[in-house]
C-alpha cells in the first residue's frame, strides 16, 4: 500500500467511526460479559473445560471473559473465518485447527457474534467430531434476523442482541479495522 493509499484508508476508517452509531456502550459490554462469567461459573466450574477462541473475532471478547472466570481451565484458538476482511460472508476457511485435544474435554467455543452462524455451526460439528464430552457456545452479541445458517441455532451463553445491521467494535471488525472500538458500533447507512 502506497503512503496516498494508507492515508485514504486511514481517512475512511476515521470516518467510519466518527459516523458511526453506537449500539452498544463499553459499560454495557462489561455488565454482559460479568452476567456471562456468572452463568459460566455456575455450570463449568467444576468440569475442568477448555475454552477455544475464535479468531480473530473472539480475542478480544475472550480475552475479557477468560478474567471473570475464577476456576481452573486451558485455553486454546483456532481459525476459521467466512469473511477474510469483506463485510460480507463467504465460503468457510480454516486457517488453524486447534491444538488441544477435544476428546472427552468439556469444550467452549467464544466467538464475537453469533449473525447468521455458518461459521460456528461448522465449528460445532468439528468439535463433536473430535469426540467433546460436551459444547459450550459463548458470544458476545447475538443478531436478530431470520437467517441463520441452522433454524433456531442459539449459543449458550449471550448477553447482548443487536439488530439487523453490521457491527463492529469490541473483536468485531469493518473490512479489517477497529475491532479495537470500545463498544459495538454500525456504520451509518449499514
């Protein structure tokens, strides 16, 4: 990328964020994410579980979970995306599988947003697939539509719903940027 190139880019993301609408308070994240912690402690503190992050999405959202949780657990990542910096859904692609074994594991699996789930439904499967005594899912923000990849798939633990609009901030992103955004924002006009 030329220097004339980044400048643009980097005016248009600013400009993507001064526009922006806020859906979602960074106050707001941090009262889900402990409502989430208190439900995850109560049904998984004592089964020893690992907690698969998403990525990238589920960083950051992980990340501030994994802190609320005061009993013994792993943590591994992996990668599948359907996105690859577009802000629109493509065909799933794994780009890394986790390392930690699954088999007779109480699993977790964390994502950012639970939209029309193509990508955790397959991540899903894989975990049954590698023989996970159970599967947990926890995202950040589930989005209201009709849909979803499989009829009535939920995840276990959410705390937050958005419209039907495209987020980002909080592990969420806009063609690649501001997943640092404190908060959950949509783009004006999206």
């Amino acid at each position: 990328m030329s220097k004339h190139e980044a400048a643009n880019e980097l005016d248009t993301m600013r400009a993507v964020m001064d526009t922006a609408d806020c859906l979602i308070s960074c106050q707001e994240v941090e009262w889900a994410l402990d409502r989430m912690a208190d439900e995850m402690t109560r049904d998984l503190g004592d089964k020893l579980p690992v907690f698969y992050c998403v990525m990238n999405g589920g960083l950051i959202t992980t990340g501030h979970l994994l802190t609320r949780l005061g009993f013994p657990l792993e943590v591994d990542y992996l990668h599948a995306t359907r996105y690859r910096g577009t802000t629109r859904g493509g065909e799933l692609f794994w780009r890394v599988s986790p390392e930690i074994p699954m088999a007779d594991r109480h699993v977790v699996i964390v994502d950012d947003i639970l939209d029309e789930g193509a990508t955790l439904a397959a991540i899903l499967e894989y975990c049954h697939q590698a023989g996970a005594a159970s599967v947990s899912t926890a995202v950040l923000v589930d989005k209201r539509h009709d849909r979803k990849a499989v009829p009535h798939l939920k995840a276990d633990y959410c705390s937050l719903e958005v419209a039907d609009r495209y987020v980002f901030g909080f592990g969420m992103d806009y063609k690649g940027y501001w997943r640092n955004a404190p908060g959950i924002f949509a783009p004006q006009g999206m």
